[in-house]
C-alpha cells in the first residue's frame, strides 16, 4: 500500500465518516510512521464513526497488539512492511507509513509493535484519546473525548450532528447546522446586494435630477434677457 494512499486515507476518513457509515458503532484508527532502523512513531490516533476499515497487509515479522488497562491482550495483528515505494522502477526507501483500523473495544489502554520478538514501540493511548482537561487538543475528537471536544469543535473530525452548531471540520453540505448558515449568510448577501442597488439608483436619479435643474437655468437665462426695439427708444 503507498504512502500517498495512507495520506488520503488519513485525511479523507474523518470528513466522510458520518456520509460512508450509518450505524453507530466505532473504531480506532492508528497511523504508525517506521524507520528501517527500528525507529516508531505515533502520527496520529483517531476513534472514528462506523466499523474499522478493512486493509490487506500480508503476514509477515512485525506485529501490533493492543493491551487493556489489566494487562491484556485485546487486539492482535502481524503483517509484513516494505521499504519501498512500487513505482517503475521501484524504489527503495528508510521509511514508511502504516495505517491499522481496529474495532474499538473497552479498556484499550497501551498499544506496542514488535519486529520479530524484539519490542520497538509502546505508548499509552488512553491520555492521547481524552485527558479531560476542557481543551480539545492531542489526538482527542469528538467520539474519544466529547467532554473536551462538544459537538462543532474544531477537532478534524465532521460530527455532522443537527444541534444548532455548524461543525467547521465538515465539507459542505455535510452538517445541516452549516446548510442553515449558508442560507442565511446568502439571504443576507442578497439583502446587501439589493440595498447597495438601491442606493446606486438614488444616486443616479439624483444626478439626473441636477443635471436637469441646470439645463433649465440655462435655458430660462437664454429666454428672460430683453433688448429694446430702435422705435422703442
Ligand atoms: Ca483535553
Ligand atoms: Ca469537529
């Protein structure tokens, strides 16, 4: 799978969520960056409406697991990474980008990823989900942290919910909250527009209406003026 198609995938997936999934359940969605030298870091952690999204990667020697705040196994997944991008010809890269969509499931706490038996990556989600500290911040959204993150909070995911906030991470058409703005905002430019017009015609009436005062004392000025006849004198 490309890195450019991991990419579209992590910046389309929380705009469409609430258009592609109609049911309610969620799903966590990890983007892992590796580095040929066993490096690993979190990119992004996002719990997302709608089920996981389903993605090949062959099986191979790294594997990711999800452990419960008990110290459990709840999620386990191996699958192969090629440092190489499939281009004609191919080319061969230090790093690569991986993309893993799980089912959310309760008590999700640490994830860890292992290269053969040999750990090369662990971290605690659960603080970058939701601290409940009353700022939306980290990887915290709507669906992980709503104490935090409110319905219309700009948090990168389009919650789409009719509630009288017009969500900003939604395209438009998206949020119905968004369609009544947009309704308004034109119904106001068109008030503008008209009022503008109006006020245009006045000023052009009035300019008329000058202009034809003036030809009018010119033309009462060539009428008045008498001359005496030479018999007059
Ligand atoms: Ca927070
Ligand atoms: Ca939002």
């Amino acid at each position: 799978m490309g890195i450019k198609y991991i990419l579209l995938l992590f910046l389309l997936t929380p705009l469409l969520a609430p258009l592609v999934f109609a049911e309610s359940s969620l799903h966590l969605d990890i983007y892992l960056y590796i580095n040929v030298n066993d490096t690993v870091k979190l990119l992004n952690l996002s719990i997302l409406l709608g089920p996981e999204i389903p993605l090949f990667y062959p099986e191979g020697n790294f594997t990711f697991q999800i452990f419960s705040r008990n110290n459990q196994i709840v999620y386990q997944r191996n699958f192969s990474v090629d440092f190489v991008i499939l281009s004609e010809p191919p080319v061969f890269t230090n790093e690569t980008i991986i993309f893993l969509s799980v089912p959310l499931l309760p008590n999700m706490q640490t994830i860890r990823l292992l290269k053969g038996k040999k750990l090369i990556f662990e971290e605690n989600i659960e603080k970058f989900l939701c601290n409940h500290n009353t700022k939306c911040e980290n990887f915290e959204n709507f669906y992980s942290c709503p104490d935090d993150c409110p319905s219309g909070s700009k948090d990168n995911v389009c919650d789409a919910l009719r509630d009288g906030r017009c969500d900003p991470d939604c395209a438009e058409g998206i949020d119905p909250d968004c369609g009544i703005q947009n309704k308004i905002s034109r119904l106001t430019l068109i008030i503008l527009i008209g009022i503008l017009g109006l006020l245009l015609l006045a000023v052009v009436i009035l300019i008329l209406i000058k202009k034809r005062t003036k030809a009018a004392q010119i033309s009462d000025s060539w009428i008045q003026p008498t001359f005496s006849q030479p018999w007059e004198r």
